[in-house]
C-alpha cells in the first residue's frame, strides 16, 4: 500500500491488506483511507508473483490454501481465468475486489486462533 505522501506499508498477504483497509485509524494513527494512493497484492499465479493492483485483482476464498500463521487465506491473481484455474484445483470462489467485505474480512481473519 503507498500513500498519497509516498510512505508504503507493507503485508504478509492480501488478507492483511483487506484488515488494514478495514480500519486504516486503528493501524497507522492519525492516517485514513482517503490518504492510500494505491494498493498492490502478489499475483498468486505463477513463479513470477509480480505486483498487480488490489483493485482490480481477484481472490479466491475458501481454498484449501492457508495464509501466514496458519489463518485464513484470499490469494490474489491478475486475470479472472487464473482465479478460476486455481478454484477448481484447491476448491474456492472467485471474488472481485469489490466483493470482498467487512463480513468476510472478519471471518478470514479470526481463522488460525489459536492458544498458547
């Protein structure tokens, strides 16, 4: 993620960006979502895993795939066909950008708690 004033936060995966955009505040006080200029998530496709924009990327959820720490996951991929290549593998559904909501946001991340 880059602000308008050039700083860059960085995320260990597109679940954590969503969490972040989520409640920017929380994050990085005295900041808000009208300061993001962009926002890039790792193209999950591929050996390359270049940058691609959030926004128009698509994710899957429900994967069998896990995130970092075991969490929930929403791998992200550059071309809807990619996204669907991937759902049929490892099971899933392909969502927009857009699609992606608090909701699902707050689920995702409460998976993977665990006590120590």
């Amino acid at each position: 993620l880059i602000f308008s004033n050039g700083d860059a936060q960085f995320f260990d995966s597109p679940l954590s960006l969503f969490m972040y955009l989520g409640d920017v505040a929380r994050y990085s006080p005295g900041r808000s979502a009208d300061d993001v200029a962009a926002q890039f998530v790792t193209d999950a496709s591929g050996p390359s895993r270049r940058w691609i924009d959030a926004q128009s990327a698509f994710y899957v959820v429900d994967s069998s795939a896990r995130g970092p720490m075991r969490a929930g996951n929403l791998p992200a991929f550059a071309t809807q066909q990619a996204a669907r290549q991937f759902a049929e593998q490892r099971g899933g559904k392909v969502l927009a950008f857009a699609d992606v909501d608090a909701a699902l946001v707050a689920q995702l991340g409460g998976q993977g708690v665990h006590a120590h």
